[in-house]
C-alpha cells in the first residue's frame, strides 16, 4: 500500500504575527514557520501503518526554502521517499493547494492519503474532502485512527461531544487526521543530517488552478482593549458594582 502525506508549514503562534504591506495576508518574510501540528499527526499514523502493514509512505511539501528540512526530517522519521510540488505558492489557499496535492497523490499512485485535519491556517480546515473530491475518491476527517483490511481501511471519527463512530472506507480514499494513535516521534538533528548527506529529494511539477472561491478584503491585528484589572475579594466587586451605580 502506499501512503502519500502531504504537509505544510504554518506560522508558528507563539511568534507575533506580521501583517504584510498589501493588509490581506500574513508577511511570510518574517514569520516563523512550523510543520502542521495535525500534518506530523498524520505522519506518525502513516508510520504506524508502515510498520504494522509494510506500507509505503511518501510526504509531498510545496516548494520553498524551508521544503528541504521538513522532507529531510520526515525521511529521518521513517518516511521512504520525499518529493517537493515545484510551481505552487507553499502559502496558497487551500483550493489551489487541494488541486496540487490530490494532482501529486494520483500521479504517485496513492492507495491512501493522509492530511492534516486542519491548520492554523485554514480559512475553511477543507484540504481533506477537496483534495477526495479532486481525486473522486471517498473522504473521512476527524480520523484518531486507521486499520488497514485488505481493499478498505477501518477509521475512528471523532464526534463532538467525545462520540466516536467507525466507518469502512474502499481505497483508495483521503483521510483527515486528528491525532495518530500514538505522539509523533522525535527526529534527533544528527538523524537529520546523516539523512541529508545519504537521501535525495524528488521534484514533481504541481498541477494546480485557480479554484479559490473567496478573497480577503482586509486582515489585521485585533484591537487592543483598555487593560484588565484583577479583583481579589468580594469587596472589589462590590465596590466597581457601586461605581456602575449596579447597586
């Protein structure tokens, strides 16, 4: 079987965020970027199913300057191959990445994918379904966890609420990850570099259009209110209740 993960950097949110000159997107030239939180989940699951199911796993990224070390780093984890998608923005939308990926996953032969259930991101947390509808093949998101049974895979889907429902799904088909079964592994820096100096790369040409169905208009930081105040006792309370004229 062979596994196909795309993943995608994201701003990290312990950074300030930037806002660019044009006011509608983030300023990437200064942000700090992170592997997907929810991608490295559906990396860690894609190992887990190569090491109980002798699958094959392939990570796909958009090309740019920090491609190179997320692909290395998913090879250190265990991934077999990496390829980087050339021609698309590794920033677009998620209609116009959906169209990469799914284009990617059916030209490496995916029997299965596995996606990030979200990113932050996301304005519609959609890659999963559009990447299926792309492709034509079924679509499971908010997966905790995957049981490959001959031409079909057994998923968890997490509900609200804590429900949690079971589904059979034929491959091949496009899975939403909300967290593997188990932590994504650690991948130490000398593993990094030693697979640097001894594994390649692959390119693939991305087919992407330009299906995006939104645009934004204008993007800031939230306003900035007058301060909070700590209240210790009751008193305090009272006494701003008094001032209100509440009491």
């Amino acid at each position: 079987m062979k596994i196909v993960v795309p993943l995608k950097q994201v701003p990290d949110l312990v950074e300030e965020l930037e806002v660019d000159d044009s006011g509608t997107q983030l300023d990437f030239e200064v942000l700090k970027l992170k592997l997907n939180e929810f991608d490295d989940h559906a990396l860690e699951e894609a190992l887990l199913l190569k090491e109980g199911d002798s699958a094959e796993v392939i990570v796909v990224a958009a090309d740019d300057e920090d491609a190179d070390r997320i692909l290395f780093t998913a090879l250190a984890k265990g991934a077999d191959r990496a390829v980087k998608l050339t021609g698309v923005d590794a920033n677009a939308d998620n209609h116009t990445l959906s169209q990469a990926f799914a284009s990617a996953a059916q030209g490496l032969g995916a029997d299965l994918v596995l996606v990030g259930v979200q990113s932050p991101g996301d304005r519609d947390g959609q890659l999963a379904p559009m990447m299926a509808a792309h492709m034509d093949v079924p679509s499971v998101s908010v997966v905790t966890g995957v049981q490959p049974s001959g031409q079909m895979v057994t998923v968890h889907k997490e509900y609200s609420g804590g429900m949690m429902a079971e589904f059979e799904v034929d491959l091949p088909a496009v899975l939403g990850i909300q967290a593997a079964r188990q932590a994504p592994r650690y991948a130490p820096v000398s593993k990094v570099r030693q697979v640097q100096q001894s594994a390649s790369l692959e390119s693939l040409d991305a087919q992407a259009g330009g299906a995006n169905t939104g645009k934004v208009l204008k993007l800031e930081p939230p306003p900035k209110g007058q301060g909070a105040k700590m209240l210790s006792s009751a008193e305090d309370i009272l006494e701003i209740l008094k001032e209100k004229g509440v009491v």
